[in-house]
C-alpha cells in the first residue's frame, strides 16, 4: 500500500512541476498572454514557482527511482516557498498589489509540499527495501 502511494505522490509532484513551468515560464516570458490572464501577479513568487517547479520534477524523478535524495529536494522546496510566502506578505503590507488567488495558491503550495516531504520521509524511514539508489 506504501509503494502505491509513493508512486501515485510522485506522478501528483511530477504534474505540478509540469503545471508549475509551464505557468511561470509563461508569465516570466510573456507567453500566450497568460501574464495578462494572471493580473497582478508577485515577480517574487513567480520565481520561486519557477525553481520549486525545477524541483518537483527532480524529486518526482528520484520518487521513481526509489531515491532518498527526494526527501531533501522537497525539504530545499519547502524553505523556499516559505521564504516566497514571507516576501508575499511583506509585499502586502507594504500595499503592494496582489490577487488573492496568490496567497491561496501560495497556501496551497506549500502545504502539498510539506505534505510530499513526509510521504518521502516516511517511506524511506519505514521501508526498508528502499535503500536510497544513487542517481
């Protein structure tokens, strides 16, 4: 049962690396006017969209490959959509604009994150067939 939901987390963390550089590349460069769809988007958050996106795909990889190293990439995800959400919010306060689809997203984010990096950690911790291949 702990396998199929590891492989089931890791094709979730795969599409939302997929989603998640298709949508901040779009925004970044300007493609099939979606930087106009999203409105008032944070260049801060993008960014960091953009490299957890980079990151999922990589931990959606090591997720595959029966690899430790997932668990780290994602905790490396993890501080960095804190750290956006701690920047989002300074931006607010200050009066920035801002869509609240944003913060919920970024709620979102961050909370599936946490979630994918214990899926990881417990596997690891309580299955012992996985030793953690080399890349």
């Amino acid at each position: 049962m702990r396998s199929i939901i590891f492989k089931i987390s890791g094709v979730i963390i795969g599409l939302l690396g997929l989603v998640s550089l298709f949508m901040t590349t779009s925004i970044i460069f300007d493609l099939f006017g979606i930087r106009a769809i999203e409105g008032n988007y944070v260049l801060t958050v993008v960014y960091a969209n953009f490299i957890c996106s980079l990151l999922y795909l990589f931990a959606s990889y090591c997720f595959f490959r029966k690899n430790k190293a997932s668990s780290p990439i994602l905790i490396v995800a993890s501080i960095i959509l804190v750290i956006a959400f701690g920047a989002l919010m300074i931006h607010i306060q200050d009066g920035g604009v801002y869509e609240m689809k944003t913060v919920r997203a970024m709620i979102f984010r961050t909370l599936l994150t946490f979630l994918f990096t214990g899926i990881s950690f417990y596997q690891f911790r309580k299955d012992g067939n996985l030793e953690g291949k080399k890349l």
